[in-house]
C-alpha cells in the first residue's frame, strides 16, 4: 500500500511538472516571436525550439500543428532577412539628406577673387549629403559640399524639397553646419562615439553617391588615426579609412556602425584605388561644430558665460566661468551649474547648447534650467547684443585708404595661387575704391585682390586692422602695398599717416 502511495504521488508530481515545462515551453515560444530580431545571430536553435513548442502545444493543448508551425515558420523567415545591416540603414536613413544646387567656378583672377562679371565664372551642379542633428533642423555636412553653392537645395527622406542657410563653416576642417527651412520636427541621427572604435568592426555608408540618393555601402573599419594630406594649406587629421564604398556626391554623409549610430562623417576617397576611403570621426566633428557656433553665437551674443562638457551625448554642460559684469551673474547663473535646459530645448551636450543659443536674439528673456547641489532651479537670463569689430575695421579702411574690401575665401585663393604659380596666404578682395582716396591716387582699381600693405600680410580684416594701428603707419613713411590684377603682382606706394592722424583728430 505504501509502495503503490508513492508510485502514484511520482506520477502526479512527474505530470504537473510536464505541464509546468510544457507551459514555459509555449511562453518561450511566444517570447522567441516577440523578440526575433534580438535573436537574429541563433536563428537555427530558434527554429528547433519552434518546432518542440508546436510538437508538445499539439499534443496537449490541441492546437492545430500545420497552422502555427506555418506561422512560425514565415516569421522565422522574415527575420532571418532583417540583419543587422538592415536594421541599421532603417534607423539611420530618415535623418540623412542629400544637399544640391548650383555652384559658382571661377574662371580668372579676378573671379577667382569673387568679381561677379560674366566672363569670370561659370556654373556648375554641386551635390553632396548632410545628417540631421537637431529637430529644429540644423545638419551637419563637409564645407566643399556647399562651398560657393549660391541655394542650398535639401531633399528630406521622405521625398520634400526645402531649402537651407548656411550657418557656420571651417575650411581647414571641411565641416559646416547649414539650417534646414521647415516648420516641423525633423528626425535626427543616432550618434555613437568615435572613441571605441575597433579595426574590422563592420561599418555602413549612406550617401548621395553620383546623384543615387541614400546609396548604402557596407565594409569594414581598415585602419584608424589616418593623416591625409590634400594640398599645401589643407590636411584631414585622425581620419577612419574604411573599405565601404564612398563615391562622389557621398561627402557629408554618414559613418554608421553596425546598431546604426553615426561615428563618422565621409570625407573623402583615395583617387584609383578601391576600397579606401575615409571619414572624419564623430567626436572631432561634434567638437568642431560646437567651437565654430560657439563662435558665431559670440560675434551676436554677449553671454559672459563659459561652459564646459564632452561631444558625446550625456556628457552634458556645465558653466565654469561666469564674468561679473554679463547679465547671467546678475540673474544668478553660477560655476559648477550644470545646464540642463535652455528655453523648451532639453540639453545634453554641448553641441545641443550652443545650438540651443542660435535660436535666441539679442535682448531676449530666456528662462535656463540648472542643476545646482542636487536641486533643479529656473534662471531667466537676458543677453545683450554683441559688437561687430568687423563693421569698425571696415569703415577706417573706407576712411583712411579708399577701400571696401572682403576677404577672399581659401579656396578661392588656392585656386588663384595654382594658376599663377604663387604661393599667397591670402588677400582682401577690392569690391569699391572711394574717389579722391589714396588708393584711387595710386590706381588701385575694383577686382583688384589686397595682398599686402608696408611689409604685412592682408589676409584678413583683422590683419588690415593691425596694420592701420601700428604706429609705424600712423607716423612713418609712405607705405608700400603689393596687389593681383589679371593674374599679375603690382606694387605701388600710399601716403596713410597724414590720413591716419586726420582720422585721429
């Protein structure tokens, strides 16, 4: 009787746990369906399990085995083809787009220079691509992309045409950030890091290649840390060389990594060779971007505020010098604060914040959020309106020479350097010579390009300053000044320290 006690107490123990394991089984199976595209990398054992799941629920539960084993089956298959590349592109793709319009070459030195007469240049179609950084639709992309593009022309994911600003570029780095002309919420890139990055990791680029729009390409990180000369004023640092095919119209685009998160910008491509092309690495171009709207955001603003943080995402902002005389100390904003809204725009970097200052004109209230000992706090600041030192320089160049002057941009000047055989810096393109000036004296003429005055370079604005204010100019001799007409170097002589000290008076 005992004997028999037990056999039967095994049995109903051995059944319940049947239906416990025969219960986990049908809930795995339900599980393995919900997350297949987790699952991708053991798709095999899937199917197995699949298949005991819908052996055992027919034996015990009664359901129709051919059904739902037809069901797993299509949905193991669907699976099967969303790898990893797939999903990738899918989460990048909506925020990349492709940037075109028409492009001014310069066909002489004086259109080299920017004259805008009709034998000076000619037009060409420029395209390229873009990432789409912020909602508000700022998008990062390599300055040669819109380099001279007189309309930037912006075709969206989703087929709309807008048209763009440019909003700050830096040659020597080929990186600009241009704004997107739209009302409403744009998608933004993943952004991952460009600080782990692994030789042989798998890699995917999305482009415009040849007018191909959103082109993907898939290879491998090849080599990391690449220096790659272009010319003798321009050279790419601490590139990715990668082997995933980047064709012209590709530059701007996006280096994806395999959970399809953005970790270069592609840049260029090595002229006959395959399969090496290279990409800048995202931190380089989230720093660079910041400092260049950092810039522009000072020229505007006077914020009196100096913040700190990293290019990556949650690395966040904090302030680390507040001047005593901006209005952000008096309204209470403080080192060690740690910004974490400004306006409606949440900020979890330095990028987001000095983007986030783009959208605020001189003289607005604008209502910061900090994190200050743990506590959030609300701070309204109010920015006043920067100074343009550009505009004082401009004017005494007007006064004291004759002169209305802008600067000729690097490229434009490497070009006129290459056809003339020179090696110029720089200069200042004459756009209009004031009658009865000491430069109309001397013949200086419109189109002419500025080089140099009294031994000095004239580069720049801020060069040309330097020169006016130097007191040998105020009160030494006559100066010398060097200039390009027609591709030819002139010189001539300007009397400026009577006109100086005039001026002074």
């Amino acid at each position: 009787m005992v004997k028999r006690c037990a056999v039967k107490f095994r049995w109903n123990h051995s059944y319940r746990l049947i239906q416990y394991v025969l219960g986990e089984l049908l809930w795995f199976h339900r599980q393995i369906r919900n997350a297949m595209i987790r699952l991708r990398d053991s798709m095999q054992s899937t199917c197995h399990v699949f298949r005991i799941a819908v052996f055992v629920a027919t034996g015990i539960f009664g359901i129709d085995s051919a059904a739902l084993a037809q069901e797993s089956s299509d949905s193991v298959a669907l699976s099967s083809r969303e790898t990893p590349t797939v999903l990738a592109i899918r989460r990048a793709s909506p925020a990349v787009v492709n940037l075109h319009g028409q492009k001014t070459v310069r066909t002489t030195a004086a259109g080299m220079a920017g004259a805008t007469g009709p034998e000076s240049f000619k037009h060409v179609n420029g395209m390229g691509t873009g990432v789409i950084v912020d909602p508000r639709g700022y998008v990062i992309t390599n300055y040669h992309v819109v380099e001279d593009v007189e309309k930037i022309y912006v075709t969206l994911s989703d087929g709309r045409e807008v048209t763009a600003d440019l909003i700050a570029a830096r040659i020597r780095n080929d990186l600009a950030l241009v704004k997107i002309q739209s009302t409403d919420p744009l998608p933004t890139i993943p952004r991952g890091t460009s600080a782990d990055l692994m030789v042989g990791e798998s890699v995917i680029a999305i482009g415009n290649a040849f007018g191909y729009v959103h082109t993907s390409t898939q290879g491998i990180i090849s080599a990391l840390h690449r220096d790659v000369p272009v010319n003798e004023k321009q050279e790419y640092h601490d590139l990715i060389q990668t082997s995933a095919g980047i064709n012209p119209g590709n530059s701007g685009g996006p280096l994806l990594n395999i959970d399809g998160e953005i970790i270069g910008i592609n840049v260029a491509v090595r002229v006959g060779a395959q399969q090496i092309a290279f990409a800048i690495p995202i931190d380089q171009v989230v720093e660079t971007v910041t400092e260049m709207v950092e810039q522009f955001n000072d020229a505007r603003l006077i914020t009196g505020v100096r913040t700190d943080g990293g290019p990556c995402e949650g690395d966040g902002v904090t302030v680390v010098n507040v001047s005593a005389s901006s209005p952000a100390n008096g309204n209470g904003l403080k080192p060690g604060d740690r910004v974490v809204r400004v306006g409606s725009q949440m900020i979890d970097d330095r990028l987001d914040y000095v983007l986030a200052l783009l959208e605020v004109d001189p003289g607005d209230a604008l209502d910061l959020e900090v994190e200050r000992s743990g506590e959030r706090l609300e701070v309204a600041v109010q920015f006043d309106s920067g100074f343009s030192r550009a505009d004082q320089v401009a004017q005494t160049a007007w006064e004291v020479i004759g002169i209305r002057t802008q600067t000729v941009p690097d490229a434009n000047m490497r070009r006129l350097n290459y056809r003339m055989k020179t090696k110029y810096q720089g200069g200042l393109y004459i756009s209009d010579v004031r009658p009865g000036s000491p430069a109309a004296q001397q013949g200086i003429l419109s189109g002419d390009v500025l080089l140099g005055i009294h031994g000095w370079q004239t580069t720049s604005l801020t060069d040309l300053a330097g020169i006016l204010e130097h007191p040998d100019m105020q009160n030494g001799p006559r100066a010398k000044f060097y200039l390009v007409r027609r591709e030819q170097t002139l010189f001539g002589h300007m009397d400026l320290a009577a006109q100086s000290q005039s001026l002074r008076r």
